[in-house]
C-alpha cells in the first residue's frame, strides 16, 4: 500500500528505524574528518576518534598503533551495531538487514578461493575477510577445486546457494574464472535483493531501486573498464574469448536496471572495438565515457573527470553512491536507511583507512585524494 | 403507535431500518465516539512511542520534551471521552407509545450521527498527530531547532479531532426527546 506505510510501518520498524538514524548521527563529520586529516601520527588518530564514537572500542589499544587495527576495531563496532540491529528485527526487516550481507559474502568466498589458488594459509585469509559475510563452512572452501565442487561441498548451505545456478562449470578454478564468478554471482545477488525490495513494495521498494540501481551501473561501468584496460595489455586471442565472458557478465550485471535507461547498456557492453591504432586504455575510458554522458546522473560524475583522470571514477562514483545515500534519510518509513547507515560506515571506514594510511606512510598531501566526506 | 410514520412495504429494508429503537443508534453512536477515537488515540501514541523510544537511545534529551506528542494522542481519547459523556446525558426515557415517533427518530439518529462523527474525525487525527509525533522525535534527536517547529504542525493536525468534536457536540444539540406525557 503506497502512501500508507506510515500507519503501519512503526509496529515492527519503528524502534529500529529510530535506532539507526540514531546511529547516523554519529557518523563523522566534515569537522572531524578536518581535524583527522591535520593528524600527524596514528595516536592523534587514535585521540580524535576517542571523541567520537568509535572512542570505547579504541580505547584499550597499545600505542604502537597500525593502520590495520584502526580499521579492524571500526568495523567491529559496525559489526556490533549490526548484530544488535539484527536481533531486535522481526520479519521482513530481519530478512532485508541478512541481504546486505550477501556482497561481503560473496567478496569473502572469493578472498579464499583466489587465496588458496595462490597457496595462502587459510587461517591468514579468514583474519582478512569481512566480518560481515562469514559463514558457518567458509573455512572449507579451500578444498574446492572447481565451481561445481564449490557448491556441492560449501556452499549449497549458504544464502549464496541460489545464485550459484549460473555459474556451475566443471571448469578448474582460475584468476579470470572467479573473477566472472564474483561478478555473475553478484548480479544474482543483486536481482534477487531488488527483487525482493520490489515486493516490500511503498517507500522501500522506490529508494531501494534507485540504490540498487546505481550500484548495478557502477559495477557495469567498472568491470568495462577493467576489461577495456585488460584489453589493451593483451589482445591475444585466447584471451579475447575469455573478456567476451566478462563482457557478458557486464551485460547480466545490468540487465535488470534497464527499465531507467534502455539502451545504455548495450552501448556500453559494444564499446569494445579494439582498434590496432588505439591500445591504449584511456581511450576505451573515454569511449565508456561517450557512451555514460547521454545519462543525466552520470554526467555530473563524468563531468568532472578531465581526461586522463581514470583513476579518480572510483571516488566520483562513491560520491555519488554517498549522496544518494543521505538522501535515503529524507524520508521515514522504509528500510533504505538500514542499508544507507550500512554503506555510509563501510564509507566511512574506507575514509579512516585512507587517511591512517597516509599519516602512516608520510603521504599527507595526498590525504584529500580519496576521503569522501559524509555530511 | 400513535404517530410512528410508516416508509415501504412490510418486508423492505426502508421499514427495517426504521424499525431500529433509536436506542439503539444512540447506544451505538456513543460506543463509536469513544471506542473509535480510543483507537485513534492507541494508533497514534504506538506510532509516536516506537520512535520515540529508539530515538531516546542516542539522544535521551529528547525524551520528556517529545512526550507532548504523546500527550497530544492522548488529548484524542479524552475528546472522545468528553463526547461520550455528553451523548449518554441527552439519552432519555421515552413511553413505549412514543418510541417510534419521528423526534424519537430523531433523536436517535442524532446522536448516531454525533458518535461517528466524533470518533472518525478522532480517529485520523489520532493518525495524524502520532505520525507527526515520530517525526518530531526521530528530528529532534538530529536537531533540537526543529522540535518547536514541529510541534506547531502537530498542534494544526491536533485540532482537526476538535473541529469533530464541535461539530458532534453540536449535532447531538438537536437530540431532544418527546417530553412525557
């Protein structure tokens, strides 16, 4: 019923809805974000964030503090708020808060299997994965050899199980074969979280789309990309087939956000003409850029970038995604603010990373490079 | 009957209708001034509550402050206690050989009529004002400015329960009852 979630929406939501924007507001700020990037060593980091809310899980750290122990106790207490929000929830809000969990699973089942083929120790690879997206078996997944053993052994008891349904090959697992894995199984992933948006219906389902919409285009428009600059480093034609594969994945991958601009992608899954003159991967950035700037979001974000300046898409991309993001917050009675909170302190987390990195490494000129500051 | 006015065939709805004792809708009308506008008042103040108490987490400032919005729920149910109360005054006696007559119709239908008005027009209200309510709580925990700003829509969306209440008090004026004879 469009409209009249008001009436309804606060006898299983309300409390959590009103948690969450209480959890927003303790994000950081322009004003704290300013203060950190002044910081000269990672115990002022420490010190500034002791302010903030962050402070109780830093506060028992040992001075000899690393970049990795910032970002590992930040996202602890991400998790903590997680699980809290979690165990309060009642269906369907439980089952939507599980589904922002997926992508971290899938990331984490692709961290073991691309780890394990390189000969890593598990145990060193389960310390790097997100907390966010374990599961009860991942500690097998590295017996695995090929996808169909993947799902037979592992994971055909994770969440993760229906999205598998195109990807099964008997095919040995290789670099080029799991990265269209992860990309195929997020699309799934994605079509399923929409689709189950779509049947929340109201508010929900309105912010949700456009949400899920956007991170589908950007996925599409960064695997192009990529396989537009792997193109121009190897035009070999055994791996011409294999970026064909890519090209469709990209192509599933957008398949379902098609409803706002038709044609897009097609424009965009075509743009792969390797010109012998051409080689050079800029050159397909500016053709995905031709083909991007017919769209009324993307140009501001293309806009901006001058030529050349490939690198910083990444960062107008997550710009966007933030702005976006807060607006979520404008409205009341829907569970898009669930999963904006969630993404905006995965942002948030990024930023601190960025910035520890920097004040660690001496590279404070840089510290604006990437910091997309929320508020 | 001395009297009673006959509408339809026997058999008709029209003549069932008018076969209800106005006692009926009086009784009737009474229970819907206070049961509906008690509901009013109950959706209102959980809506408001839920967000209040999440809010109060982070912020718990905000706690006596946005009572108000409660209290203005809470204001809904008094209305249609208030009403009630007037209605089940203007019930009176009436001889059997009376009861049919048109005042006595009258009579009835007007206090019918009261009822749902004040119980309906208190029952979106009680809406109205508990989703204003959480609002008000969920932006005052971000921003303190906006809880007077606020209250003052919550105050609009609180009288349109009064103008019911006007307009049910005096309908059930006209609720006059033969005088015995």
């Amino acid at each position: 019923m469009y409209g009249f979630e008001a009436m309804t929406f606060n006898i299983h939501g309300g409390y959590l809805e009103a948690i969450v924007r209480g959890h927003r507001s303790g994000l950081l700020t322009v004003a704290d974000y300013n203060n950190l990037c002044q910081c000269e060593t990672l115990d002022d980091i420490k010190m500034h964030l002791s302010a903030t809310e962050y402070g109780p899980y830093l506060q028992n750290e040992p001075s000899p503090l690393h970049t990795t122990t910032i970002v590992e106790k930040c996202t602890v207490k991400l998790v903590d708020e997680y699980k809290h929000m979690l165990s309060q929830a009642t269906e369907p809000l439980s089952t939507f808060l599980e589904y922002i969990t997926y992508g971290h699973m899938i990331d984490n089942v692709v961290l073991i299997v691309t780890g394990t083929l390189h000969e890593r120790d598990v145990q060193e690879l389960l310390e790097k994965c997100h907390p966010l997206g374990m599961f009860d078996s991942i500690a097998t997944l590295a017996v695995a050899q090929n996808m169909r053993e993947l799902y037979r052994l592992v994971l055909v008891d994770t969440p993760l199980a229906p999205y598998f349904s195109e990807c099964i090959t008997s095919e040995d697992l290789d670099d080029m074969n799991i990265e269209i894995m992860r990309n195929t199984l997020y699309k799934a992933y994605l079509e399923d979280f929409y689709q189950f948006c779509q049947k929340l219906g109201g508010a929900t389902a309105e912010i949700m789309s456009d949400l899920l919409a956007f991170e589908a285009d950007r996925r599409a428009v960064n695997i192009t990309i990529n396989r537009c600059c792997h193109d121009s480093i190897l035009c070999s034609s055994l791996e011409q087939s294999l970026h064909e594969m890519i090209v469709e994945s990209c192509i599933l991958v957008s398949a379902y956000c098609k409803t706002n601009y038709p044609y897009g992608h097609e424009e965009l899954a075509v743009c792969e003409d390797i010109d012998q003159v051409h080689v050079l991967a800029c050159v397909y950035i500016i053709d995905v850029r031709g083909v991007m700037e017919k769209y009324p979001p993307y140009q501001a974000i293309f806009g901006k970038l001058s030529y050349g300046e490939s690198q910083m898409l990444d960062k107008a991309f997550y710009e966007e995604e933030v702005k976006r993001l807060c607006l979520s917050f404008e409205q009341q009675f829907h569970y898009g603010v669930f999963f904006a909170y969630m993404r905006l302190r995965e942002q948030e987390i990024r930023n601190l990373m960025w910035i520890s990195e920097c004040v660690a490494q001496n590279q404070k000129s840089r510290v604006h490079d990437s910091v997309v500051s929320i508020f | 009957m001395s009297g009673a006015i006959v509408i339809g065939a026997s058999g008709s709805w029209a003549r069932a209708m008018l076969k209800i004792s106005p006692y009926t809708f009086s009784a009737i009308g009474i229970a819907v001034a206070i049961g509906v506008s008690v509901l009013g008042a109950a959706w209102g103040i959980y809506i408001t509550g839920s967000s209040l108490i999440g809010a109060a987490i982070k912020a718990p400032r905000i706690t006596s402050k946005n009572l108000i919005s409660v209290i203005f729920c809470e204001a809904v149910a008094i209305y249609g206690v208030i009403v009630a109360i007037i209605l089940q005054t203007k019930l009176e006696s009436v001889p059997g050989s009376q009861m049919y007559v048109p005042e006595s119709l009258r009579a009835g239908y007007a206090i019918f009529a009261s009822g749902i008005i004040v119980g309906f027009a208190n029952l979106v209200c009680g809406l109205c004002v508990g989703i204003i309510g959480s609002s008000c709580a969920l932006s005052d925990a971000q921003n303190s400015s906006l809880f007077v700003k606020i209250l003052v829509i919550e105050i609009f969306g609180s009288a349109l329960g009064l103008f019911g209440v006007i307009v049910g008090i005096i309908m059930s004026a006209q609720a006059t009852w033969p005088s015995k004879v």
